[in-house]
C-alpha cells in the first residue's frame, strides 16, 4: 500500500498547484522540456535548488548525487551516470548554464575527507568507490583544523567538479566558443546564505 501522508500530499498538490497552473503542465506535456539551467546538486533531503530559486516545472534540469561531484570524462564507464545527465543535457536539450551547488554540513564530504585522511577506502563498496572522486580537491588543502578542512573541501570540491566539467569534450568545444557558462554555489543550510564562487578571482563571494 502507497503510504498515506504521501497520497495526501498528493491530492493536495493535484488540487491545489496542478489545478492553478494546469495549462502550464499541459504545455509541457505537449511541447516537451527546455530547461535554462542544468543543476548538479547533492541528495541530501535538506537542499533542494528548486525550492531555493521558486523554479516552476520545466526551469531546473536536475542530477543529484552524493556530495554533487563531477567525475573527470574518463571515468565514463565507472560513473557514467552523472556523466550521461551531463551529455544529455549539454548535447540533447542544449542547455548553456551548468551550476554545481554544494552545501555545509554534508556528509558525503566528511565520510570522504576521513576515508582520504587515513587513506581507508572500503572494497565493494559503490559508496567509497564515489567518494574517491575527492581525492584531488583533497590534496589541495591547507593545514587547518578538521572541522576548517572539511569545511573548506566543500568548496574545493566544486572548484574541482567544475574544472572536471571543463574537461568534457562537448562543453569544452562549447567554453572555446563562451557558448555555455559553468557556475559553482555554496549553501549555508542554517543562515540560508548562498556564496558563488569567481573565476577570476579563484574564490567564493556571498551573493
């Protein structure tokens, strides 16, 4: 049996959000999605970019995975999930804005930075498999407390991921061109702040 609070919750979106913007969903139905932007985010249940920006349906192409990392191209057979999301959003419904969003607090990033600090990496494990992704943003660190570290491999890890996205060969031939823009966002869960990291001046400023 479907549990019942979600049924609820159902019947309340039906009735109320569905009812108001129907021919909003029925043109989507009918034309198909064009999303404008293409979010990477993590699963953790406390992030959720549409809420955060007040997207409609169709707005946000959305992955989501564990500390929202982008694994380099030549990982494709061993992650090619995040990396077929990629491709089908860059290449199928040509989407021009790529946002990798972090978070405080996530635990992806700390069980990675303990697994890459004592060098312990579980075998059969698809969970520490992924998290060795963050070996490279790792090595970047300063020698700072662990709380500090894990704090800043946060971020690193974006700057990683977007250098990695930079790397893929149908965004790269698209960046030579400035025909799509990649974008890296930290949320602080509990103040509700958001910081986007700058290019040129290789670090996060608060919007």
């Amino acid at each position: 049996m479907f549990p019942q609070n979600l049924k609820d919750k159902f019947y309340e979106w039906k009735n109320d959000t569905f009812s108001i913007k129907k021919s909003h969903f029925e043109k989507l139905a009918k034309e198909g999605q064009f999303p404008k932007y293409m979010i990477i985010s993590c699963v953790d249940s406390r992030v959720d970019p549409n809420s955060m920006f007040k997207t409609e349906a169709g707005d946000f192409f959305v992955h989501r995975n564990i500390a929202n990392l982008v694994p380099p191209y030549d990982y494709l057979t061993e992650h090619s999930g995040t990396i077929a999301a990629i491709e089908f959003g860059v290449t199928a419904l040509n989407i021009k804005n790529i946002v990798v969003m972090g978070h405080s607090g996530c635990g992806g990033i700390k069980n990675g930075y303990l697994a890459c600090k004592e060098n312990k990496f579980m075998e059969n494990s698809s969970i520490s498999n992924w998290l060795q992704l963050l070996k490279p943003a790792y090595m970047k660190l300063s020698e700072k407390s662990e709380k500090e570290n894990i704090g800043e491999l946060e971020k690193l890890s974006i700057v990683t991921s977007l250098e990695n996205l930079s790397d893929y060969p149908f965004i790269k031939k698209e960046l030579e061109t400035q025909s799509i823009s990649l974008y890296g966002i930290w949320n602080d869960i509990g103040t509700g702040s958001l910081e986007s990291y700058c290019h040129d001046k290789k670090m996060f400023e608060s919007l």
